[in-house]
C-alpha cells in the first residue's frame, strides 16, 4: 500500500497562514483510515508559527527559491526563505521514509501549490508556478497533486496499487 504525503491545512488541521484548516474532503479521509496518509505542513515543520504573515514568491517560482535565485518574503517585507526551505527539506526526507511517489498538497500555497502561485505582489493576482515543497518533490520524481485534482490523485494512486 501506497503511503501519500498530504497538506495538514488539507485534513482541517489548524495550521494555515491565517490559523485557517481546509477540509475534510472525503477521500482523504478514507485515506487516513488505510492508514496512508503522511501528514505535513511543510511552513510549520520549517518553525514558522500559526497564525503568521502571508508570504509569496516573486513570479510565484518554488524552483527558483530552491536554487538560491529568489527569496519567499511575507507580505512585511520579512525574508522567510530558509523557514520554507527547511520545510522542502522535510517533505523530502519523509518522501525517503516511507517510499512515498505521490503528494496531495495546497492548491496556490506558496509551499505547496502544484499548478499555479501568488505572483508575490499580495494582490491576489496568480500566475503559472509552484511552492517551494512542491518543487523540491518533483525534482525528486513525486508526482504532486492539489485538493483541485482529487480525481486525477485517486487513479494514480491506483496505478501504483496495481504496479505494486
């Protein structure tokens, strides 16, 4: 059985930028039940508090953070790049812990988002990207999947089950 790294924020933990939780969507809760589920928040587990700033990307590029080129600044102006660093760093080593090929993070997180960031301008406006997490796990050959695409995670995690 497939283990799956998944958003706190996604399983309606409290640990969102603004104390907020998302959730609970059914299918992870049937996956928590299986005993699946590896649980991060990757902002909290690099020692960033709940609640805290919002904080963004420049163009929104987690890729670009990871090689040292942009810097993830709250929305005061506070460099919290090493505290998201620290977090991919996590994610990657529970990735090697528990043989993990797929993630289920936070659509547009500037940690997590798969698809699509914060241009870094705290304006709402969105931009082609993805969080640092997210980058670091798919330079690593995980595929990362939002709570947007529960659909598509669900029959990947089905073809790994029948690869198995």
């Amino acid at each position: 059985m497939h283990k799956v790294l998944v958003s706190r924020c996604l399983l309606g933990q409290h640990v969102r930028y603004d104390g907020g939780a998302h959730g609970p969507f059914g299918l992870l809760q049937r996956w928590q039940q299986e005993g699946r589920v590896v649980p991060l928040c990757p902002e909290v587990a690099g020692g960033l508090p709940t609640p805290r700033a919002p904080a963004e990307i420049a163009g929104g590029q987690g890729a670009k953070v990871l090689d040292g080129h942009l810097p993830v600044l709250t929305v005061d102006g506070e460099d919290v790049t090493a505290a998201f660093i620290d977090g991919a760093q996590q994610a990657l080593a529970l990735v090697a812990q528990h043989g993990i090929r797929m993630a289920l993070l936070k659509a547009r997180s500037p940690s997590c988002g798969n698809r699509e960031a914060y241009d870094g301008s705290f304006s709402g406006t969105q931009v082609a990207g993805e969080g640092v997490t997210a980058a670091a796990l798919r330079r690593a050959g995980v595929r990362v999947f939002s709570e947007e695409e529960l659909v598509a995670a669900q029959a990947f995690l089905a073809v790994l089950d029948g690869a198995a």
